[in-house]
DNA sequence: CTGAAAGCGCTAACAA
DNA sequence: TTGTTAGCGCTTTCAG
C-alpha cells in the first residue's frame, strides 16, 4: 500500500524523469520542461496535464541535468574561516536565507585558516561550478582568483582585495566602531589599553589591528607593544593571549579583543585568575555575536551586523549574474558601531589617579 | 602576460573541457578520461601527456556532467536543526572533514526546527541527487522518507526513528550521561532538581527529558511538573525558562538542561536575578560543547561526543553506498558521560538540612 | 591498451 | 502553441 506501480525488489530504482511525465501527461518532454519552468506560452489544458503527472510521479527535476545544459548551476559559494566560530554560522544562516530567497543554493567552505584548504575550497567551488562566490576570509591567492575570472565567476570579498575585473569587495568601516570603543575606554579613564589581534595573515585582522593602533593615537595614548598580542580569533587563543599578558610585569587596564570568541577567552583566564571584570580590567570584543548578550558579565563589543554582511554580499553576486544589472558599485560599505554592555568600567587605579587630577564622572 | 592565447575580451570564455585537453595531449577523450580517473591500464607515456595538459590547461573536470553520466553526486546531506546552534557547526566541521576525506562533498541544511524548512531541505537534497543524507534533528515526514528510499538514496537518523528499509539510526545512550548527573546532583544533596528540554516535538528532545525523568526516580526523587520547562534549545529560551522558574514560589535547587545552550541562558537569568552559580543553583548542560568548559563559572555538562555522531553517520553512510560492504549493524551507539566542572555544588539550604540528618560531604 | 560512439536528463533552438 | 532534435561534458560500453 505503500507504492504504487514499481517494481517490490528495490535492485530496480524507478527512475523518475522528464520522460516519464510526459508520457503520462500525453505531451512532449518539451511541454513539460515548459511547463515546469513557468513558459507562459503553455495551454493551460496541457500545462494541467504535465501538473497533474508531476505530482502523481512525485518527479523532481535533475539539478545536475539543469545545470549541465544551462550552465547556471544555481549554487553560490560561501568561504570561511571557521565554522566553530559563532560569527560564522551567524553569517551562514542569512546568507542561506536571501540565497534560498533566490532559489539559489549555498555551497560552504570552512578553510580553517590554513592556505592549503583555501585551495581546496575554491577548487571544490570551481568543480561544482558556483555561479559567484563569496569569500569570508582572509586573502587568496591570485592564481585561484584567475581561475574564477577565467570561468566567469563573479567574486565578492568582505575586505580590502585585490581590485579585479570581476572582484568586488565589501569594505569594512573598521574605524567608526573601534574609534567609539577607544573613545568609550579613554573617557572612562584608560589609558593602557591592550589589543588583542586575530592571526596577522587576515587581513581583516590585520585591519582592526593597524584601526586599533590608529583610534589609539586619535586619542593622544600610546601603545605599549608588550601589550599587542596576537591571538587567533578562538577562546583557547584568547585565554592564552591574555594570560601571556598576566604574565607581564606591567598590565594594562583594558583590553580590547579582535573578536567576540577572543574576548571570551580573556574573560576565561581573568575568570580563572580571580580576577573581576570589569572592576580589574575592562574588555571590548568585536562581532557583536549573539551570545555576546550573555556572557557574565555581558560583553561590550562593537558590531559588525552579518545580517548587513550578507544580504550586501548575496545582493552584489546576484546583481552581477543578470546582464541586465552589472552596473553596480564595486564597493559597498559596512558600518560597525559600539554596542556598551557590562564589561566596561573605570580603571582599577581609578581613585589613586583622582587624588592628582579630576577625571570624568561614571557613566 | 596572465593568460594564455585565450581571446582578451571577457565575452569569450575559455571553456576548458575533456575535449581540448584530448586534443592537447593528442589523445581521445575516453583516455583523458581513464586517466584522470586513475584506471590502471592507461600507457604510461600517455598518462603521462595527459596529467601535462590538464597542469598546463588548468583543467577541473565537470561535477554536473560527471555525475548525470556516473548517478553519483558524491554529495552528503547533512540537515541539522539550527546551525546557530554551536553543537551543530562543531558537528559539521567533523562530518566535513571525513566526508571530503573520502571524496564527499556535503550539502547542508538548517531546519530551524520548522518542518516546512525540513520538507524543503530534503528536496533540496532529493534534487541535488545527494548520494545519502544524515539527519540531525527532529523526525522527518513519511513521505519523504518514501522519496529517499524510492531513489534508493541511504538515510541516517541520530535517534530513534521509524526503522525503515534504508534507514539507519544512530542511537544516543542518554541514559548513562544524565543518570551520572542526577546522581551527581543527588550526591551533593539536591533532592529538587528542575528540567529545562528541548522543543518536545523534536524526538531527542524528548527522549532526553524522558531519560532525566527515569533517572529521577532510580534516583528515589520525585518530579515536580511545575519545575519541567519546555525550552526551544536557545540562549534565549534558557534564560525565559529559568525566569519562569524563578517566579515560581518554590524553586528546585539545581537545574539540569537539555543542551548546552539553554544552561548558558539559565546562567544569564540567574546572573541577572544576582543569584550565583552554584552557590544557589547547580547546573549541568547537555553537549559539551568547546564553550561550556570557557563558561563562567565552567559549565558541568553531559557530553555527546560530535566527532563520534559525525564519524559513525558518514561511516553508516558511505559503508552503505559501496555494494559491498552493505551489511553493517543497523543501530550505532553513541555514548554520552558526565563532566563535572564548576556549575554544580551543594544545594543552598545543605547547611539547614545537615541540621537534621548528615549529607555526603562535598568533593 | 586505445578510440569511437552511445547516452545520462534536461534545455533551447528550430520546425511544424 | 507544440514537438523534434541537437547537444551540455563526461563515463562507459564495445570494437579494434
């Protein structure tokens, strides 16, 4: 009762295909392949008929089939550094959503930070023939971003990239956030504050690194080199980051973090320290993840929306597969901005340094 | 000096296929072809021009042709039930890495424990021809399940499902995780101990919340239905559920959560009541997700080894796709153990119940 | 051991 | 409007 006409012994698989349906709607493959792609030209008689079989069949149509014929493989790639790295899936999950939107599919690649895979993942990405792909991560080399221009595919970058015939980039306006966070921890009343990097060979890392240092001189302080470390944007790197910093003879009074999993990481080791956040240090993450809201106490970090991230990603990939709208910018900007939670306070010397002079009042 | 004798105008693409590197190693295609694919008759001398042509050309065989010819995507479904969700991304990259290992590439979907978004992700792997799928979430329509067996593509459940054909399960071992934790609880001393699951409709959901209550009674402790909260597996829903329990006029003395990620939210309420942990609650999550151990304090947990789920799920699946090896047992165990970090202690009234009767001292 | 040729399931001319 | 037909790029018989 549970199928209908097949054959029981399943070393006969039906094989449900254009053909198929066109022989049990009485029409041509033509007709159905019409039908099923919306042609308006179809007798609405016939166009029932092809309906009617199709659900009856339960038929899907072949993608591969689709795709080879048609060239469009209807599957957009999407490069990044981490999955493990909430920020990450964050980013997966809407860009799926505006792609699926599209009725297009998503192919991932997590490249773990390492070149080998990049290479992997783009290869992977050529071979499955994406029609654009977005890369999440740090550089890539030339030779591959060739080989996309070669095929035609468009390619989109979240930061400074080579500028190419068919690369377009998603400029980070790393400054407006960080410069707000420096600001926030400078009126607060610090004045040794510590960064804490992703891995260098990022160039998004590297860019809030050198905006860091930047925002930092803005505000007439002076970076203490012993207190730039480089971490590599997960917890355990955060953790051991911060304790290299414990380890110092002099500590500052803030750190700021290149991500939200670094942060979290520091606010592990001050944890297992005993010491308290934000009364001994204050701590500023980067990302705005949404567990950001619940670490204890809940992170002050600067966001950077995904939501933003992708819809502009999706939207310029897709606007450059119609003829019609290749006219778009190369650049599109994306805004980052301070989100103050609780990890932020005076610094612990505080009231030593209001016996010599006034200092700005607590928020 | 970048490309080749490929016309300079982009309107002209290359198209690098079998045929022009045949002709380039001046061979037939069906040579170029038994190369590339590793048949062990080809004549040296000729592999040898081939393997030349295809490093000069940069050639990338076709995915979409290969697979119409071949019947074979060497695509994994993998569908999860919220990739936010850091129990999910930590089992994909697992699942990933031995799926490409093994020549797979793996197609992922995220339910958000919609069953419309379900119905849509396995048609999305019926169409993409997927050559088997693992299902990480909540039971799946019927008639789906009939559309994959139809296809004769092989399924893999992560818990108890309708056995069927091609479907195989990997069985959880709830039990010996969640007894070890009621009887840690009950050790210290806690005799009210609340439950936080999952969305109930999801089967595992629910067979943790039945396993925590058969625990509760091997453990002579009786449930109280005002303290079993259905939470939806969210930061969120752990902190709505947590202040549910807090409103109560009777609170249980420790909670046990049904993953990770609610017992993380459970922290956040408590924190914001100004309650500590485990001074006035004890806690154990479910998971054991990388974050639990960087909680503050360090979540005590239930671990579910996701290495172990991924590896047995590929595993199921491929042993399954090669006609030999088609007889492995139905049913993987997965186990699951206690670890014991900081979020659990004695209950907060042990010093007026010592009073009356001694207690197990504490560890 | 190699090459010619027949499709895989579908779309897109082109005819009718 | 509908049907016929020629491929898309590749694997895989089947002859040679």
């Amino acid at each position: 009762m549970k199928r209908s006409q097949n054959s029981i012994d399943s070393s006969t698989p039906p094989k449900i295909d254009i053909r198929n349906v066109a022989a049990r709607a009485r029409v041509s493959i033509a007709t159905v392949s019409r039908t099923i792609n919306h042609v308006p030209t179809v007798d609405p008689v016939l166009a029932a008929r092809v309906w009617k079989a199709v659900t009856e069949l339960n038929y899907f149509p072949n993608t591969q089939a689709r795709a080879l014929v048609s060239g469009k493989s209807k599957l957009l790639g999407l490069i990044v550094s981490e999955i493990t790295n909430p920020f990450f899936p964050e980013l997966i999950q809407e860009f799926e959503q505006v792609a699926v939107a599209h009725g297009y599919e998503i192919l991932i690649g997590s490249t773990n930070y390492e070149t080998s895979t990049m290479e992997l993942c783009a290869r992977r990405m050529l071979e499955r023939k994406v029609d654009g792909v977005a890369i999440m991560t740090f550089g890539i080399e030339d030779f591959l971003l060739d080989r996309f221009a070669v095929d035609n595919i468009p390619v989109v970058f979240i930061d400074p990239a080579p500028t190419r015939p068919l690369s377009n980039v998603l400029a980070v306006d790393y400054y407006a956030g960080i410069y707000e966070g420096v600001q926030h921890l400078a009126v607060l009343g610090h004045r040794k504050i510590g960064f804490i990097s992703g891995p260098l060979r990022l160039r998004s890392a590297e860019s809030r690194k050198a905006t860091f240092l930047g925002c930092l001189h803005s505000a007439g302080l002076k970076a203490e080199p012993a207190w730039l470390i480089e971490g590599d944007h997960t917890l355990d790197g955060g953790r051991d980051a911060m304790q290299k910093i414990l380890a110092l003879p002099k500590h500052p009074t803030a750190i700021m973090c290149s991500n939200d999993m670094t942060a979290i990481g520091v606010q592990h080791a001050l944890f297992e320290a005993k010491l308290k956040v934000p009364d001994d240090f204050s701590l500023i993450g980067f990302d705005d993840i949404h567990l950001a809201e619940y670490t204890i106490p809940p992170l002050t970090t600067i966001r950077m929306s995904c939501k933003d991230l992708a819809n502009k990603a999706v939207d310029n990939l897709l606007s450059r597969l119609k003829p019609a709208g290749a006219k778009l910018e190369a650049v599109s900007k994306i805004n980052t901005r301070l989100i103050v939670r609780q990890t932020t306070g005076l610094p612990k010397d505080a009231l030593l340094d209001l016996i010599d002079k006034p200092r700005p009042k607590t928020r």
